[in-house]
C-alpha cells in the first residue's frame, strides 16, 4: 500500500498529487511474503513484522546452551505450527512465556511465541532470520 503524504499546511488543497519522491518510499516498503527458508513455505509477510524498540529490527539472543539466534518479531505467522508446552524458564522477555514454532510444511524450527502471561501485551512471534526469506508478493 501506497501512503502520500498531505500538505498540512495547507488542508484546502484538496486531492494531493502523486509525489514521486513518496511513491519511490512506497515502492520499497510494499508487502512481502515471508517464506521458511528451507522449503518456501508462506510463513508470514512483512506488513506483520514489528520493531522490538523504536528502529530496532532484529535482536540477538542466546539460549541456555550458548546458541546464538537472530529473531525478528511478527505479529503474526500462520505458517507456524506450535510444539510441546508453553515455557517460562529462560525467557528471552521478562514476564512471557515462549512455545517452540515450527514450519508447518517441513517442520524446522523458525522460532518461538511469545505470550505475556499478564495478559496486557499481545502475543507475539520471535523468529530466526537465518531460517526466514522475503519474497515479493505476486499479485
Ligand atoms: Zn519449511
């Protein structure tokens, strides 16, 4: 989706023109598929993709033993298949606990969701960029 940017300066203008300057901006920021890297399969698209902090795409974390991960977060992944019980013990985010995500096609672990156990944020997906690919939507 394409968003343009109107004059606030001047609100009688009525239909604002194409900016091409903006519409450049859009065209890198239109939707694309998320796909498990192993086998292709949609996992979820880039319009549910969320900052952790303000800019702050991608963390690094690492697990109790000493594996390292790369995790971007999504709102959503209906792709994603959950395996085994929800767990608090080493939580990467204070307050959830996480259950292990699988692809739903070639079952390889993408990641883990995220629910905070207060019940105040919603629920969340932190998945592994190394086992992620972004496609361009085709439609
Ligand atoms: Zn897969």
């Amino acid at each position: 989706m394409t968003i343009f940017a109107l004059d606030e300066r001047d609100p009688a203008a009525g239909a604002p023109d194409v900016d091409l300057e903006h519409e450049g901006q859009g065209e890198r920021e239109r939707e694309r598929v998320v796909v498990c890297a192993d086998c292709g399969h949609h996992i979820s698209d880039s319009a549910a993709r969320q900052p952790f902090a303000e800019g702050v795409w991608q963390e690094r974390f690492v697990n109790p033993h000493g594996v390292l991960f790369s995790v971007e977060r999504y709102a959503r992944a209906p792709g994603c298949v959950g395996r085994g019980a929800p767990s608090t013990e080493f939580s990467w985010f204070a307050g959830c606990s996480w259950q292990i995500q699988l692809c739903g096609a070639c079952l390889t672990h993408l990641g883990w969701l995220f629910r905070d156990l207060a019940g105040s944020d919603p629920a969340f997906f932190g998945l592994r960029s190394d086992k992620l690919r972004e496609l361009d939507c085709l439609r």
